[in-house]
C-alpha cells in the first residue's frame, strides 16, 4: 500500500464537508441576493407601473416611500420636497414616527443626509443621527432613530427632492443605491406630473386671458375690464389677493380695482424711493421682493402680514400708467409668476389705450360738431350783417330809383342807381371775403402754392417762405393751407415775434409743412390758439402734429400728412421769398 497515496486521500476526502458547506452557503446568498432582485424588480414595476398609467402624483410618491420601506426593510420612510433655498417639506411619509406629517416644513440648515443631498446633490447617508444637526437629524434622532440615508429626487435635470429612509439600528450597506432607483421612479413621475400641471395652467391660463381679451375688444368698461384682470388673475395663481393701481402724478398711486387686497378702492398711497412700485414706475419692469423686510415699506408689509411680492408696469403709449400685483403673507411667491402678472397687465394697457382713444375720439367729434356749428353761425351771422344788408339796400335804391323814373325824375333816378350800385359791389366784395374765409379762391386754382402766396400777400408781419410742393389731393392741401393759415394768425396775435417762416415739402410720400416763429412762445392746445383745432384736423387725415413752444423761445409747428399720388407739377417757380 502506498502511504503517501492513503494520505492524501485521506486529506482530500477531510476537505470535502467544508467544501460542501462553503458551497450550500454560496447558494443560499445567491439565493437571497437573487430574491432580493426580483422583489426590488417586482417593486420598482409596481411603481413604474403607476407612472405609466399617469396615476395621480400624490398616489404615484405614496407608493414610492411605501414600495422603498418595504425593500430595504425600515419603516420610517418620506419624500420630502426641497424649496428654493433649500428648506424641505414632506409629500409622502411611510409609517411616521409622532409629529410627522405630509406638510411638515423644516429649514436648510444641518449636516444630516438630507442636507448633503441638497448641497452635493447625490446619495448620502448618516450613520449617528444623534450627533447630526439640523432640525430633521434632531427629529428622527429624538424619536429613537440612530441613522439615515437619502437619495436624490431629480426632476428633468433638476434637484427636485430628496428620499430618505430611517432605521432604529444601522442601516444596510448600499441601500443609497436602492434608494436611488425609487428616486428615479419618483423623479419620472414628478416630471410627469409638472408637465400635465404645466400644459392645464397653460389651459388655463390662456382661456383667462381670452376672457378678458373678448371684454376689451368689445369696448366694455374700464372698471369692468379691472375687476375682470383681477378676479381672473387672482383664481389662475391660486387664489393670490390682486391690487391694480394707477400712478398719480407725483410719487403716489391709487388704488383701481383690489382683489382680496390689503387696500380698498380709491385709496390714494403714497411710496417711497425704492420700493416696489417705484421700480417698476422706473423701469417699465416687472419686479420681484421675496422678502419684504429689507424693503424701504418694511413697516407697512409687517403691518398687513406681507412677506412678498410681484409686480408687473400697465404701460399705456409707451409711458407706465399703473401696474398689477400680488403679495404673499407665507414666503416667496413661485417662480415665473411675473411673466403671467405681465400677461395681464399688457392687457390692462391695451383697455386704458383704448378707452382713451374712444374718449378722444368722442372729444373730437364733439369738438369738431361744436367748430362746424359755430362756422355756421358765423357764417349766418356774418352774411345777415354784411352782405345780407348791403343787397336790402340795393333792392331799397332800386325800387326808389324806379318810383323816381315814373316820376320823370331822372337825375334822382341815377342817384338811385348809382347808390345801388355802390351796395350790390359792397355786397360782392364781402361775399367774395367771406367765400375765401372758407377756400379761397387761389387755393383751388393754384394748389397749396397758390394758396400760400395768396395768404402771406395779406400779412401785417415778414415772413420768410418755402414752399415747393405739386399738385395733390384737395383734401391734403385744404389742410395744409389751413395749418398755415391758424399758425400764421396765432404768430399775429400772440407770438410778438420777429421773424416768422413758412416751410412745406414732399418727402416719402408725405407733405411736411413747418411754421415757426421766434416769438414768446408757451403756447398750448386749449388757450385760445386754435391748435386744439388743428391736431383734429390732422388727425383726421391720417397725419401727425406737432408743437413746440418752450416759453422765451418761440414756437414751431410741424405736421406730416400722407400725400398720396402727386398731381402733375404746376408751371412757374415754387414759392420761395420773403414777403412783407
């Protein structure tokens, strides 16, 4: 017998039971491993599951902590949202410890899990509770928990929240990771959600915005176009209270159409250099205060309960009429709140532009019914009084000069003619004035050329002219000539001017016609100028006026009028010299 062979057997056949054990153990850890995997899997499906069939959000993160709880074997287990500045709040819990709830706020300070989390943003873990700070640390550790760990929640690229799981004793080696893989799940499903949020807001609010778009081009009322700014505002940003207020003239402004504000109606409020209205009044901006307290209206904010506040300018004609806001007594208001703010005020802009220029317009035919009333009594008045008069007595001087003749009185006779003659040429001669009051004659004769050389022929004052312009539509040269003609009788009456110019030329389709003088100037529409007059008349031909008159430093009006189609050029030279 080989004795070596005998021992070596021997030996081989000693190892083979802790062989066999090591291999049973194997088994039995791949066992659990594999089993393991497959409930991980069972509930990762459950819960993708859900998200696939768009399951509420709130459902969705209740099976999340539920699902992760169960797999890595705790029971204190929550989705805490995080805010801006790092602050969290619960969504979800899964078997809270007293004090606990879906709603429970706690601050960003600390050195726990869930603040790596926010700092880092990946996984982290906190083996020793008790010696963590921070309020959750200190909460969960009062509670008789000894250790965490947390996962991140990321929702499109952002840092969304935070997964955490809590155990009384310490916790698994890599549960981070299992963490992970339920935040991702519950990352998909908040992404999910805030888009479906984001598409219905947006629903929402453009049918709001439509509501009140349909007021204002049906003309309503401006205070019915306020109140409904601010009731739709109010109910899309969840029930925000609203304040719509028009600036004054000096650093004030008053109260149009509160919603739940602070402040009723009518209220008139004064500001301070700094503050929210003044910025936006400054920069036609919309403007964000998240914390009240370090405002210039510190004291004001604390005494209603207000924490923060958005802004947004109603700019009317390119100058800040009013703006629409809101204020919060609870923190922050959310991101993007000033673009639908905006939104709203440009339609408030668009309201008070148009209610403005109906007044305007109203006022200017007003204005206009009022001139061609008082042209017509003029007229009357004028005609009654000269004219009128001068061909009674011509019919009087005829009928004497006729009982003279039968009489055989021919030398009265003539006399009588003679006289009747005399009142019928006086009479002509004040018709013809009063016709070329109207459209003088040179006008439509000669165009806006003639026009002007007929009228400065007449002026008591020296006048430097240039006027160089074709034949155009009668209605664009009758206004043109009658700017001239009221420019010309404010210099004479008003002005004390010295020197005195006439300008009117065809450029880009339009006639320009300046009159200036270098006068005392101040003059302003509603002081018997006339100009009032004169910016209805331009406006009603399409074109644009405008006076300058600093006091001290004469006056210059100029006027734009679209020319149309220019007629053919008139013979002989443009009106260019200087007539006394």
């Amino acid at each position: 017998m080989d004795i070596v062979a005998v021992g070596r057997e021997s030996s081989v056949s000693a190892e083979l039971p802790d062989t066999a054990m090591i291999n049973a153990q194997s088994r039995e850890e791949i066992e659990r491993l594999a089993a393991g995997l497959v409930a991980e899997q069972a509930a990762l499906r459950r819960v993708a599951g859900l998200v696939a069939r768009d399951a509420p959000p709130g459902e969705v993160l209740e099976a999340v902590v539920t699902e992760a709880a169960g797999l890595v074997g705790v029971g204190f287990t929550t989705l805490l949202r995080f805010e801006p500045d790092g602050a969290t709040e619960v969504v979800a819990v899964h078997d809270p410890p007293e004090g606990v709830a879906v709603g429970l706020r706690a601050p960003a300070k600390g050195d726990g899990a869930t603040q790596r989390v926010w700092r880092t943003g990946r996984p982290a873990r906190a083996d020793r509770l008790p010696d963590m700070s921070g309020a959750w640390a200190q909460l969960a550790s009062g509670r008789g928990f000894l250790s965490s760990a947390a996962a991140p929640v990321l929702a499109e690229d952002r840092l969304w929240g935070v997964l955490v799981a809590a155990g009384r004793g310490a916790l698994p080696s890599q549960i981070e990771e299992k963490l992970a893989r339920f935040a991702g799940l519950a990352g998909t499903a908040v992404a999910s959600s805030q888009a479906r949020a984001d598409v219905q807001a947006l629903a929402d609010e453009q049918a709001a915005l439509l509501r009140v778009a349909e007021l204002v081009a049906r003309g309503g009322p401006s205070d019915a176009v306020f109140e409904a700014v601010a009731a739709e505002a109010q109910q899309l940003l969840d029930g925000q209270p609203m304040i719509l207020v028009r600036f004054e003239q000096d650093a004030a402004m008053m109260v149009i159409s509160p919603s739940d504000g602070p402040t009723p109606s009518g209220i008139r409020i004064e500001y301070a250099s700094g503050t929210m209205p003044d910025r936006v009044r400054r920069t036609a901006r919309a403007v964000r205060v998240d914390d009240f307290n370090v405002e210039p209206n510190a004291a004001f904010a604390r005494r209603h309960g207000l924490t923060a506040g958005v802004a947004a300018p109603i700019v009317v004609e390119s100058c800040v009429w009013g703006m629409l806001a809101t204020t919060s007594a609870d923190g922050p208001l959310v991101p993007g709140i000033e673009d639908r703010l905006q939104r709203f005020a440009n339609l408030v802009g668009t309201a008070v532009s148009n209610a403005t220029s109906r007044a305007q317009l109203v006022a200017s035919r007003a204005r206009v019914l009022s001139t061609a009333d008082e042209t017509r009594r003029r007229l009357q008045r004028d005609v009654h009084d000269g004219a009128q008069q001068r061909l009674v007595h011509t019919v009087i001087a005829l009928k004497l000069a006729r009982q003279s003749l039968t009489q055989g009185d021919m030398p009265t006779s003539i006399d009588r003619v003679e006289e009747a003659l005399l009142h019928a040429q006086r009479a002509t001669d004040e018709l013809r004035e009063i016709v070329s009051g109207i459209l003088p004659a040179a006008l439509t004769r000669s165009g806006l050329r003639g026009g002007v050389e007929s009228l400065l022929a007449d002026q008591p004052l020296l006048v430097d002219a240039d006027v160089e312009v074709p034949r155009m539509a009668v209605e664009v040269e009758t206004t043109a000539y009658f700017i001239i003609a009221e420019a010309l009788t404010n210099v004479v009456k008003h002005a004390d001017a010295g020197r005195v110019w006439v300008r009117a030329g065809l450029r880009a389709g339009a006639l320009h016609v300046e009159v200036g003088d270098d006068g005392v100037g101040g003059a302003h529409a509603g002081n018997g100028s006339g100009l009032t007059g004169l910016f209805d008349r331009v406006e009603a031909r399409g074109g644009q006026l405008q006076v300058m008159s600093p006091p001290g430093r004469g006056t210059t009006i100029r006027a734009v009028l679209p020319a149309g189609e220019p007629h053919v050029p008139l013979p002989g030279k443009p009106v260019s010299r200087r007539f006394a």
